[in-house]
C-alpha cells in the first residue's frame, strides 16, 4: 500500500501562525485534508489547515546545524540590549 | 546540507565514530535535549522507542474494541455521544502514536502487519472483555486513569515525536477519567442492582489496571535502558503508587470497595501499601491466554481485510486524477 504521507499543519484561530501538528496517511489531498481534520480537528476553534506532502518538505540536517545557523547565534548587535540610551528615556 | 524529510535518516557511520556519537548523545540526554527524528541516534534506542511506541499505538486501536462493545447498548444519548467521542479519541490517539513511530524508519504497513500477525504486543489490559455497562465507567477510571498517569510523565520522553504526542494525548485524556468516573458515582450511588454491578465490574477490573503499568523493574529487562535514555522517565513501580495513591481516595468518595484487603496507607510515605500482583495472570494474558486475546486480534484483521477495497479505490481514484 503505497499512501503518501502528509504534513499537517492547523491554525487554530484567525491571525495565528500555523502549526504542525502531526502527519496523516492518505491517498490524495482530499482525503489528506479530510483525515487530518479528523485526527486533528476533532477539538477547538480550527480556522484552516495545511497538508503538504513530506516528499515536498525540504528540511536542514541535525549535523549541519552548527555550521549553518551559526552566524545567527553570535551577533549580539542584533538585539537591542547591545545598544546603550541614557536613563530614564521613555520608549525604548 | 538541505534533505528531504521523508528520506530515510543516514544511519550508516563509521563505527569507528560509535563511542564518540554514543557520548554525544548521552550528554544531550543527560542535559535534557530533545532527540528529534534525523539526530543519530544508538541502534537500541531505535529500536527501543520503535517497540514501545508500536505497542503504545496498538493498544489505543484495540482499546477501542472493548468500549465499542457497548456502543449500541449505552443507556442513553448523552452516554452514547460521550462513549462515541472517547472510541474516536482513541483511534486519534493511535494514529499520533503511529505517526511518531514512522519517524524512526519502520513502516506504518510493517508496524501494522506486526499487530494483525501477533507478532507485536499491545496493552495486556484490552484482552479483558467488557461485561456490563459498569465495566464502561471501570475502563474510563481505572484504565485511562492509569494512561493518564503513564502519559503524563511520558510528555517529557526524550524522543521529540513520542514526547508532543503524548502532549496531546494529555489534553484530550482528562475527558475519558471523568466520564468513566462519572458512570461509577452514579450507579454506586444508584439501585442495589447497579451497585452490584459497579463493584463487580470494580472486583474485575482493578487488579488488571494495577498490571499495566507492567512488572516491577527488577523484572522488567527494558526498564534500564529505556529510564537510561530519557525514553521513560519514571518506573513502573513509582507510577503504580501514583495511580494507587490517586484513585483509593476516589473509590472512598463513591463508596466502592478496592477488592484488596491490604490496602493500608503508610501515613509517613503517605502511599497507600498494596497487596501482591499476581503476575502469572499478566505473564499468560500478554502472551496470548487472556480472555480475549484471539477475538480481539480477529477483529482487527478482519477490520483490515474488510476495509481493503476502501483503501484500494481510494488509491485507484488518486492515481486515475493525479495531475
């Protein structure tokens, strides 16, 4: 039985992110989207969903992390306690 | 550097590298890190997690079996909807188990052919059949309450997939507990003839929950691994006692009695002492002699090839419209 899996992805109200919830075996999108709204719908105020098939999901790899996220780690002018105001200044 | 995340995780190293690896991944253990499903991981931790979750997912699909028993016969609509709404659960419940597990490299279609063949186990607790109408509450209090306890200190299993399923197991799990329990302080409270029934069904079940949690530690030969990597948290024994400890003062509170006459609370532990498991009836019951271990695994096959001409037209449609 060769079924696709699918990603799944639910916002759970109006103005928020999407967010994976699991995955759903099935055939085609239709009945992707049906099944995921039945495992991961059967609760709570869901607005939309996504299903994206994992074949289609690019991803980094554990090994490459260091490597590749590393300039985002040391680079401490990117955030605002690196930046100095006088005292007392409203708004910052 | 970019994969795909439906390609199987390289698992191929240079042993050479294995004691390094094994290091590093015992100090990310030890330092609390979430394993996800491309880290490197042991051999044994793969399979481990590999068994324990397709055991976890067989038993919310079979555990579905005994409850439905008495789908047709609740006692009335709001029983039926709320008894409806826990089987659909259980059958959610499974598949995020399932979905997890296929992370680790072994195939839905395998891990299924291993339950319909016998070869994999589930919970020993769904070969026990369901009796009466009380047993429904039993399974509720008892069985998901013990879950409860179980899946609770699971939500921080060191496997990333095994452990958000787990987080959303909990929050769907608490609604089971109280509709069973409900259904018992109601017939305890109820005719002498449902009494009667509430406590049989109490005398029957209680000593079978107690064995879910599975042997005490000492006897169980994947308890050490399992606790050394994260994969379980606490052992079977301090779950046990948990459980215990919650439901002795639930039982006082509708008047049922726990058919062990050495309950004693111990006030300086404040744990209630219990007398002895009989653990020959868990041996024969998860090996294949319980009550219903042959209906039950007849069910599901017969379910699977029942429902194969389903799955073959929906494969044939999506194939005959595939862009």
């Amino acid at each position: 039985m060769s079924e696709i899996i699918w990603e799944v992805f639910v916002q759970a109200a109006g103005g928020e992110p999407h967010e994976h919830a699991g995955s759903v075996h099935a055939a085609d999108k239709e009945m992707a989207l049906q099944s995921a709204r039945d495992v991961y719908a059967r609760r709570g105020k869901i607005v939309n969903m996504w299903v994206v098939k994992a074949s289609d999901i690019s991803s980094t790899e554990p090994a490459d992390r260091p490597s590749f996220f590393e300039p985002g780690d040391d680079k401490a002018y990117r955030h605002p306690s690196f930046y100095a105001v006088p005292r007392g200044m409203k708004g910052f | 550097m970019s994969t795909n995340l439906s390609a199987p995780a390289n698992t191929l190293k240079n042993s050479a590298d294995e004691p390094a690896l094994l290091a590093q991944f015992e100090a990310r253990i030890a330092a609390g890190e979430t394993i996800e499903p491309r880290d490197w991981m042991p051999e044994k931790y793969r399979k481990q997690l590999t068994r324990m979750m397709g055991q976890h997912a067989h038993s919310e699909i079979v555990g579905m079996l005994p409850e439905a028993n008495w789908l047709t016969r609740a006692p009335s609509l709001r029983r039926k909807m709320s008894l409806l709404a826990k089987i659909q659960d259980e059958a959610g419940h499974g598949l995020y188990i399932y979905c997890g597990a296929e992370t680790l490299g072994t195939s839905r279609e395998q891990m299924y052919d291993e339950l319909l063949s016998g070869k994999a186990k589930y919970s020993h607790i769904f070969n026990y059949p369901t009796l009466s109408w009380a047993d429904i509450g039993c399974v509720g209090w008892f069985v998901d309450g013990a879950a409860i306890v179980n899946q609770t200190t699971l939500a921080k299993s060191s496997y990333g997939p095994y452990a958000r399923a787990m987080v959303r197991i909990c929050k769907e799990e608490n609604f089971h507990k109280k509709q069973g329990f409900e259904i018992c302080s109601i017939l305890a409270n109820g005719t002498a003839e449902q009494k009667a029934m509430i406590q049989d069904a109490v005398n029957r079940w209680w000593w079978p929950s107690l064995m879910m949690f599975g042997p005490s530690d000492t006897d169980s030969p994947n308890s050490g691994e399992l606790l050394k990597w994260g994969i379980k948290r606490k052992s079977n024994d301090e779950l046990r006692q948990r459980f215990i400890n919650l439901t002795v003062p639930q039982a006082d509170a509708i008047g049922v009695t726990l058919p062990d006459p050495d309950l004693k609370l111990d006030a300086e532990s404040g744990n209630w002492q219990f007398g002895p498991i009989n653990w020959d009836e868990f041996k024969a019951v998860i090996s294949g002699d319980g009550p219903c271990n042959r209906e039950r695994l007849t069910a599901k096959q017969t379910a699977h090839a029942a429902g194969a001409w389903v799955r073959d037209a929906a494969l044939a449609y999506a194939q005959k419209h595939a862009q």
